[in-house]
C-alpha cells in the first residue's frame, strides 16, 4: 500500500509540474541598479542591454542610477532587496574583483561573496597603465620597485576620462 501511495504521489508531482513549469520570469517589471552615475560606460551597456530585455520579456525593465561611495549605495540598496529576482546589480567587475580587498571585512555592509551571485558580463571596459617614455620603467614591476625607491613621486591624477598614473 505504502508503494502504491508512494506511485501515486510521484505521479501527481510528474502531472503538476508541467503547470509550475509554465510559470514565466518576469511577471512584473524588473529593476537593473547600476553603480555608476548616468551616461558612465555602465549605464549606457546597461540601458542598451535593459532595452532588449524588455523586448524579449515584454516586461518593464527600469535602470535606476544609485552611484558613490565605491560601489556601496547600489549594492546595499540591492542587497537590501527582496531576493526575488526583480532587483538586479550592474556593476564593473571592480565591485566584485578589487573593492573586497580595498575595505576591511567590517567596513562594508555586505560581502560580495555571499551576498551576491555574478550571472552574466555583457561588455568589457579595456584599461591601460601608461607613463611617459622619459620615465625608466619597462613594466608594471619596474614602476612598483621605482614607487617603493622614491614614495611621493608616484601620484595620481583623475581627468575625465578615466584613472591615470604618472610620475610627479
């Protein structure tokens, strides 16, 4: 008897799931926060690739700018979410790559880790370390070694187009 029950069961389970099947994601409109201010790289690959999701999934899919603070306001803001699958991260890969390594476990409110599952690249941003030919390095080695030899030399400068490094 207990077999037969047992059948029985799995033979409903096998009719039921076509019907659970059936269910289609999205039913509602989908929300992409990106990390970055609006017209940054991020945000336009992400309105393009919003766009056609939208088409393919006849389904509102709304990009909502939420940029600072390294990543940190998007991704709390998304962590905070329900984790239903309608509120989604757009990010560069430094959110997930470099920031962890940036802040001590206790000074970010989430843990990339743990709290978030990386589902699909859709661009690449290509990058470049440049310093002028006047300066005696021949690699990324050589410009740690002469950093490390003359501290203070090595500086920063942040124009529009992005992060470069140069010798003060």
């Amino acid at each position: 008897m207990t077999v037969l029950l047992s059948r029985c069961f799995l033979f409903a389970c096998l009719l039921a799931s076509p019907a659970a099947l059936a269910q289609t994601y999205p039913d509602r409109n989908v929300t992409i926060v990106v990390t970055s201010a609006a017209g940054a790289l991020t945000d336009v690959l992400t309105r393009a690739v919003a766009q056609r999701l939208s088409e393919m999934w006849k389904q509102s899919v709304i990009v909502e700018n939420r940029g600072g603070a390294g990543y940190s306001i998007a991704a709390e803001f998304v962590m905070r979410a329900e984790h239903d699958g309608y509120t989604l991260l757009a990010s560069e890969t430094g959110f997930y790559t470099t920031q962890p390594h940036l802040y001590s476990k206790d000074k970010l409110a989430y843990d990339v880790e743990r709290d978030f599952v990386p589902v699909a690249g859709y661009g690449t941003i290509p990058a470049a370390l440049l310093v002028n030919p006047s300066v005696p390095v021949n690699s990324v080695g050589d410009l740690i070694a002469l950093a490390r030899k003359k501290p203070g030399d090595v500086t920063e400068v942040v124009p529009f187009s992005g992060t470069e490094w140069r010798l003060g």
